[in-house]
C-alpha cells in the first residue's frame, strides 16, 4: 500500500525537524523562565532567541513580540479598543475587517458587535479597497484588520495599498499573517502592518505557540492596554501566565527555518496540479484564478460533486485534503469566504481545497491527478444517471 499523501498544509504543517529538535532539548529543561537562577535563565534564554527569529522574520524589533497559546489568541488580543499609541489613550472606535477573515477575526476579538463592519470583496476573492475607504470616512478612530493571504483560496489580499488607506485616516491596521512564511513575503514595514499574527504550526512548529508582533507605526509604538490574559508580569505584561517554553523553542526554530522560502518550487506543482485538473475536468472551477494567490494552494469544485463526496474518496485512497478552513470541528459546512466572493451555495458545497508544501513532488501530483480521475470519473456519471 502507498505512503499516505498529505496535501492540506494550509491546516497544518508538517512538523519541521529544526523545530522537532528544538522542542526536545526544550523538554530536558527544569527551570521556569521567571526564576533568577541558572536554570530559570536556560529556560529564559530560549524564549528569548525564539522572540529574536520571530521578529527577523517580520522584520520587527524583538521587543515587540508576544507569545501566544496560537494565532486565535494573537488576534483576540490584537483586536482590542485599548489599542495606545505614542501616549495616546483613546480607545478605538470601530473594527473593519474584510469579509473572508478567520473567524477569530470576523467575530470582532474584543469590540462590541455594533462597533464591528464587514469590508466586502470581488468575485476574486480581493477586498474592495474602495468600499474600504468608505468605510474609514465614517470612523473617528479606526482598527482594520486584512489578512495577509486566504487561508482556504490562497487569494493574496493588498496590503501595502490598504495600509496607506488605513493610516491616512487615523487607523491602525492588522495583519494575519499565518499562511504566508515561507510562501510569500511578510516584512512589517514593506506591508504597512500595526500588528501581525503568526502561527507555529502553519509554518512548521508545533501546535499551541503563536505570536503577535507589534512595529512601531507611523503614530509611534503600539502598547495594548488592556492584556486579554491577566495575571503574572509575563510577556512584559501583555500576556499572563507562565510560557511554554518548548512550544515557543520549536516556533523560534521554525521561523529561522522558514526564512528560506521555495515559493518557485511549490508554485510549479500547483500549475501542473490545475493543468491536470482542467485537462481531465474541464468544467472544474479553480476560486481566486484570476488574483495573485499562495504558490502552494488551489481552491476547486466541480459542478455535481459535493465536497464531503470528494474527501471521503480521496481519504480512502490515501490522500489528505479539505473542504476549506480546518478551524470547523471536523465538520464539512459552508465556506463563508466562497459566499462572500458570491460563490453560489450549490458549488460552493462541492470545493476542495488542496495545499502543497516545501516537501511535496511531482510524483504526489501526479498521483493526486491519478485519483481525481477515478473519483471524478464516477461521480460524474452517478450525477449524469440522477439527472436523466
């Protein structure tokens, strides 16, 4: 039997060994990263130089980095009306964000929901930055938060562009920035970005680390006033509690890693991976075709073909992909990014997400192209027999 196949990275990334080796040698450690002696300062230590790759990943300043328990922390915590910059203590007024976020993010983190609007975007799948700055004219003091690249299209969201809207109107812009290491750019400043998510196992570290990093903006630095977890001096008092060492070790490792990028290598799989597609379905619907994308992800479906259908088959076969977001319990439901890109409900049942990584071949492509024929084949004339 063949090696199972694993083409959901968007979900998880298989575990990097840099960061494998660095969560062990983080376990041999006793101490508590608070205590003055040796030991409290071996563990101390570690923190710190994963707190350093972080931010020359982002391309921040050490300092401004906090470790969280992952990226739906980082953004609870991000978004927040005590936002204070340069000593300015005035609570944020309104949160927009863009209609395909996370749902950490579209829940609105700490705003109350009426202080809470949706930013539409195009058929593509790319936030309408002129629905966007009409949104900014109606806010005193606003926080936006845009994610960086679509974690179930792959859809590379502007930016730079909306940071420029943002700022230009007295608002701070946030960043989740979770798919991009080591696929795209994430550079703080090149971006615009206030604040950032990242996520350890996105990028190949272990489950349950994330961070939020601050830059010092254009309205000077960024302080949260008003911690989500409260309690300890942690985190220099952003975050309570006492760290995971190992975990925040393996997210160091995994950042240092990650700085070396193969987007031209995962980009030429995913080509030939919707070549086949197309050369095999020619009905298929590839979402976000016409926008910049990840070079690892492919979003489709097929006319007839229901999502559960396709990944019950493709399982059984050994491969592992998904409907979409993996944040659902397991279950295969809606994507609200496809209805926001006015998708209609009938194909938007049937897509599949698949996302490549560092480590995937031609040979895997090859051999997902070779399944998708057999599994298409026959549910396409089960639908052909229904409809006649």
């Amino acid at each position: 039997m063949s090696a199972r196949l694993y083409f959901d990275w968007n979900a998880s990334a298989p575990l990097r060994d840099e960061a494998r080796q660095a969560v062990l040698r983080a376990l041999e450690l006793t101490g508590n990263a608070s205590s003055v002696h040796a030991e409290g300062r071996a563990a101390r230590a570690l923190i710190e130089a994963a707190r350093t790759e972080v931010a020359r990943l982002v391309g921040a300043e050490a300092r401004n980095v906090t470790f969280t328990s992952g990226a739906t922390e980082a953004n609870t915590l991000a978004l927040t009306p005590a936002l204070e910059t340069a000593g300015d203590k005035r609570r944020r007024d309104r949160l927009l964000v863009s209609a395909i976020e996370h749902p950490s993010v579209l829940c609105g983190g700490r705003f109350d929901a009426a202080a809470v609007e949706h930013i539409p975007v195009n058929g593509d799948g790319v936030v309408d930055l002129a629905a966007l700055r009409r949104a900014l004219a109606r806010c005193e003091r606003p926080l936006v938060s845009l994610m960086l690249a679509n974690n179930e299209t792959g859809v590379v969201q502007p930016v730079r562009e909306a940071a420029e809207i943002v700022h230009a109107a007295n608002g701070l812009l946030h960043v989740d920035a979770v798919q991009a290491p080591g696929r795209i750019g994430c550079d703080m400043a090149a971006l615009g970005a206030d604040l950032m998510t990242l996520s350890a196992h996105k990028l190949g570290g272990p489950q349950g680390a994330g961070a939020l990093i601050r830059r010092s903006s254009v309205f000077g630095d960024i302080h949260i006033a008003e911690p989500l977890i409260k309690g300890g001096g942690q985190e220099r008092a952003t975050r309570a509690g006492t760290e995971s060492v190992a975990a925040i070790a393996g997210l160091g490792a995994a950042a240092l890693a990650a700085q070396q990028a193969d987007a031209a290598h995962m980009a030429k799989l995913r080509d030939a991976l919707e070549a086949g597609l197309k050369a095999t379905t020619p009905e298929v619907v590839i979402f976000g075709e016409g926008a910049l994308r990840l070079p690892n992800t492919t979003m489709f479906a097929v006319p007839g073909i229901k999502a559960e259908t396709a990944l019950i088959a493709f399982d059984l076969d050994g491969i592992a992909v998904s409907s979409g977001s993996a944040c659902s319990s397991g279950k295969v439901q809606a994507s609200h990014v496809l209805a926001a890109m006015g998708v209609s409900p009938a194909l938007a049942r049937g897509a599949v997400r698949v996302s490549l990584g560092r480590t995937s071949t031609a040979a895997d492509v090859e051999r997902f192209l070779g399944t998708w024929i057999k599994l298409s084949g026959s549910l396409l004339k089960e639908r052909a027999g229904i409809a006649a």
